[in-house]
C-alpha cells in the first residue's frame, strides 16, 4: 500500500481513496516526520508514514539535505537543532511552517501549536547567531559551557494543542488532505448507510472514459462544503458551484437558481451536508446537479424503544409519557415489543427531544439495547430547510 500511495503522489484525488482504503483494512496513516520519513511513502512500526515530497513547496534539494544530514548525524532533538543543521540548505521560514503544520515536527518535543508561536524568532536567533560567528565576533553563548547552554534552549509557552479540527485543517492546507484523521470519520457509519454514491463514482476513468455513476441517474452523496462559487445567470439570478468532498475525494455540485434560493442559508465552506441530486457525466469529468440539501444534524430521525412484550410497554408507558412531557422536541418515537413483533408509533404528541441526554436517561431507564436512533434517508423527502 505504502508502494501503491507513492506512485500516485502527484493525485490528492488517488492518495485520498488509498488512504480510505488503509484505514479500512485496519492500516494506520501516519503524518510526514523528519526523523523518520523519506521522500515517498514508507513503513512504520505496521503503519505507513506519509511522504515528505507531498508537503507543498518542499522541492527535492530539501527532502535529500534532510535525509543526507539526518543519515550522518542522526534525528533532530528540537525544533532549533533542526534549524541550525539545515538552516543553510533551502529551508526557510516558509518552508518550516509547512513541516510543522504538516505534523512533521511532531517528533521534536513540542506541539505545533507551540512551535508555531515560536519558530520565526528561532530561526531569526539562528542566523543571527551564524552572522556573528562569519564575522568572527563572539557572544556571551560561546562563553558558556553545555550545561549552561541547555538552559538558553527554546523555551515554548504553555498553550497546549489546536483543536483536532484545526489541526486536521492545518494539514489539508500542506499536503492537498488530511493525514492523520478526517472531519468526518465520527459520521463514517451514518454516510454509510444513507449515500447512494461517493465522489469516486463521479471520477472519468481514463481507460474507459466513463465514470461509475451514470448519466441522468438519482444519487444521494453526503460530504463538507469545501469550496463555494456564486455566479450570476443571464437572467441575473445566482447560482452555485459547490466542492463537496467526502472520505474519498471532491465532486463538484451545482446549484441552479431555484435551488440555490432555498438553500443558500445552508450552503457555508466546511458545512456538512447530505445532497441528492442527478449526474451529469461527460467524457471530461462527472459532478452532481443538486435537488435537495439536507443538512447532518437536520437529517430526520426516530428513536425506537423495544420492551420484552406488550404487557411490559403497558406496565411502563406511564413513566414512559413523563420523561417525554419533560423533554419534549421533534423526534417521533416507536414502540417495539419483541414478543408480540408489533410495532406503535406514538402520536405527535409524544415526539421527544433527540438530545444526548434524553437519550441517555432512557438507555439507563430501558436498558442500552432497548433504545435505539434511527436516521431516515433523504431519498423521499421533497424538501428540508
């Protein structure tokens, strides 16, 4: 796999869908590291190590002065040894910003948080530092034994790690994806079980010139807004093109003007959405012409309840009916017993709030096996706004 990543490096579309595909044979991806990484893919400890060459404006002269110097004098211990030892070789502040968010410093001792406060005045200290020495001129530093030293090292201030959001959209800015995790793996098994096609059906294949998902056919595919285009039409109505990207890759979706009037408080960058839609596939390329946007936390929902038999429902429905007057919402809620295999649906008039808590309180009331959130799907839906 770590072979099969390297030799589509200059696809992110490709790298995206191996990624996936490792992480579903249970193949951890690690982020790029200096210490340990080369220019492709490689193995680590059963895991595979992203390739420093897909960091964005590292050239190659600095992938082989990193791998050379870390050969003949072995890891970088900080942020400033890594500095100091390459800071002659094309590594400029630029480019040690794309390592540190990338999570190739991670091995240094320090979070990318902290190292990003930090690193434009360690690398200003380190060519200071080297001026003097051209110069010949000497400073209190030369003066001073190891030990005494030690002390002068970076000191980074106490401000902890960037949210894991943050940190994954860090990433995506440097190397085209996400590395070490995706924004939406929590919703994996959800997407799973409500898309009807991934942004990889959209992708022509050039052998065949064709595309998994066919021309004019319905689809439903779930994903982040990750880039949004309003443009007016001829009759000076907007419409949009929308990046939606998904576990796999991106597909565009367009919204046409009646579409984008209902939706358009929905359509936000880094929005999560469901979208069904009809495909429009040419020989060039293959994107979504959308119909309806539905929003993760509006997709509706039911929540089941099962009791052992008719007569357990019966026994319990009073105290049942109060803990859903206390939390009343949206949620209809239905009743299975088991025995009988009937199912009831309650009237309107006892839909319940979906929240966490609820949800809790009746699994620790009902039993964690009883109760149960059903997510519906978009295909019937005429419209959510």
């Amino acid at each position: 796999m770590a072979a099969l990543l390297t030799s589509v490096l200059g696809n992110p579309a490709k790298v995206a869908e191996y990624i996936m595909h490792c992480r579903q044979m249970g193949i951890s991806i690690l982020p790029p590291d200096v210490n340990e990484g080369i220019s492709g893919f490689s193995v680590s400890n059963g895991c595979i190590r992203y390739g420093l060459s897909a960091i964005k404006s590292l050239g190659k002269p600095v992938i082989d002065a990193i791998v050379m110097e870390r050969k003949e004098h072995g890891s970088f211990k900080s942020l400033k040894d890594f500095v100091e030892r390459l800071s002659s070789k094309e590594v400029n502040k630029r480019t040690v910003e794309s390592f540190i968010k990338s999570g190739a410093f991670d091995s240094l001792h320090a979070t990318r948080k902290q190292m990003m406060l930090v690193y434009v005045s360690v690398i200003d200290g380190v060519n200071q530092e080297k001026k003097r020495s051209m110069t010949g001129q000497m400073s209190l530093f030369d003066l001073m034994g190891e030990e005494e030293k030690q002390e002068y090292e970076v000191t980074y201030p106490d401000v902890g790690e960037y949210e894991k959001e943050q940190l994954l959209a860090m990433e995506k800015e440097v190397l085209g994806i996400y590395a070490s995790g995706h924004p939406l793996e929590e919703y994996a098994e959800s997407l799973q079980k409500i898309v009807t096609a991934t942004t990889t059906d959209f992708l022509i294949d050039p052998e065949t010139n064709s595309a998994k998902a066919k021309d004019q056919s319905l689809y439903i595919i779930g994903g982040m807004i990750a880039n949004k285009t309003v443009k007016m039409t001829r009759n000076n109505q907007n419409m949009a093109f929308l990046t939606v990207e998904d576990l796999y890759g991106t597909v565009e979706v367009v919204v046409f003007p009646r579409d984008y009037e209902k939706y358009q408080s929905i359509m936000n960058i880094d929005e999560k959405v469901y979208i069904r839609g009809r495909a429009s596939i040419s020989e060039e390329e293959g994107k979504l012409i959308c119909e309806m946007i539905v929003p993760f936390d509006k997709l509706p929902k039911e929540v089941w309840i099962q009791f052992q038999n008719k007569q357990a429902f019966t026994e319990s429905a009073p105290a049942l009916y109060r803990i859903f007057g206390q939390n009343k919402g949206n949620t209809p809620v239905i009743i299975y017993c088991k025995e009988e295999r009937e199912l009831n649906r309650l009237p309107k008039n006892l839909m319940i709030s979906d929240s966490e808590e609820v949800l809790v309180n009746l699994s620790q009331k009902y039993g964690e096996d009883n109760v149960k959130v059903v997510e519906k799907s978009i295909e019937n839906l005429r419209k959510i706004h």
